[in-house]
C-alpha cells in the first residue's frame, strides 16, 4: 500500500466497511478508528440485549411493584 493518505480518506468518508479482494475473491475489510469503534459498541449493545431477552424468556425478573 503506498497511498495510504488516500486510502484513509477514502475510509473516512466511506458509511460502511471497504472490501478489498485479491484474484475475486475478499481478502480484508478496512475502515476508519470511528466506524471500528462504532461496530463494536453496537456488537456489544446487541450482546447485551440478547442475554436480556434470554433472561426475561428464563423467567429472571425483578418485580418492581
């Protein structure tokens, strides 16, 4: 990679992750510090949810009455 200048604003003005293939077929997914981080708050975010939901399915809830 020798235009890494161009290849980072090209990340950061990119909304999703750029693919980059070799010979056709994916080979690395690049994206800005921002957008990484993004992702993961929400990976973490949906994490959570879903152990709520598995919770509340189980039967483990607070009564707050």
């Amino acid at each position: 990679m020798k235009n890494t200048s161009e290849i980072s604003k090209m990340c950061q003005e990119a909304t999703e992750p750029i693919y980059i293939t070799k010979n056709g077929y994916g080979d690395m997914v690049i994206m800005s510090v921002k957008m990484y981080e993004e992702k993961l708050f929400m990976l973490d975010l949906y994490n959570k949810l879903a152990a709520a939901e598995a919770q509340i399915a189980e039967g483990k809830v607070l009564d707050n009455v």
